[in-house]
C-alpha cells in the first residue's frame, strides 16, 4: 500500500500519514468492537477471525478513498498553487462520492447484523463501524486536516512550485 501511494504521488511525506490513517481506522475500529461486543453487550470475547475480515476490507476500502482523495488533492494543488486551495476544491468534488459510498458499503455489512450467527454479526456490525468511522472521521477530517498542516511537504521530495 505504501509503495502504492509512493508511486502514484511521487513523495515519500503523504503515503506516510495515509497509511498511518487505515492503521488508526483499523485500531480504532477494533477497539470500539471489543467495547461493544464484549463490555457491552456481553459477549464472551470476539470472534478470531474478526480482526483478519474487518484489517482486509478497511485496507481495501482505505486504500481505494485515499487514493481517490489524494489524487483529487495533488491535482487541485498543483492546478492552483495551495495546498489549502486543492484540499478545498478535492474534498468539495469527492467528499459526496466517498460519503455515498461509504454509508452504501455500510448499511451492506450492517445487514449482517440481524444473523443469528453471533461471527457473521460482528463482522457485520465491526466493518459497518470501521468504515462509517472511515468515510465519516478518517477520510472527510482527518485526512484533509493533516494535508493542509503538512502543506507544500506532502509531495516531498518531488520539486512542486507549491
């Protein structure tokens, strides 16, 4: 994923906070799946294969937002000289298909939730929470907010006239 990105941006600086971003999306929507399933509702503990289902389609759908937000931001950037400006006019121009796409993706596995099988609905229940927390916290906030911190450094060391 990481290489992913270096190649596509030609920067070393933003595949750094984007993969630190699925990370934190995955942690955070672990342990927010614990809290519930165990502290919550009761639950002897999560099922095994929760972490491996829930790493493999936030990674997927991590990847596929960044690369489409990101992308947006280079272009908007280098087209208008601000790093400020291209987030402005990117996450204007990709925050409904990513916000669409999410809620979508998330009432799919949501679904799953009134499985009577306790595994199928905490899968459902843990990627429906990783990714609302990803389209919603992730993707629409954070990333965008890092982007204009980190300013004319995301594209380092490609020579940009931002």
């Amino acid at each position: 994923m990481f290489l992913v990105f270096v190649i596509l941006l030609q920067s070393l600086v933003a595949p750094i906070y984007l993969v630190l971003s699925v990370l934190l999306t995955y942690g955070t929507t672990m342990g927010l799946s614990v809290l519930l399933f165990q502290d919550w509702l009761g639950f002897s503990g999560v099922n095994y294969m929760i972490p491996l289902f829930v790493f493999v389609l936030l990674l997927a759908l991590g990847v596929d937002y960044n690369i489409l937000l990101i992308s947006r931001i280079k272009a908007e950037t280098d087209a208008t000289g601000s790093v400020k400006e291209g987030v402005r006019i990117a996450s204007a121009f990709t925050g409904g298909i990513i916000t669409s796409a999410g809620i979508i993706l998330a009432g799919t596995f949501a679904a799953l939730a009134a499985s009577p099988i306790k595994m199928l609905l905490q899968i459902g229940v843990a990627i429906a929470m990783g990714v609302l927390i990803d389209t919603f916290i992730v993707r629409s906030l954070l990333v965008p907010a890092v982007a204009v911190i980190v300013g004319k450094w995301n594209w380092w060391p490609a020579k940009r006239q931002v």
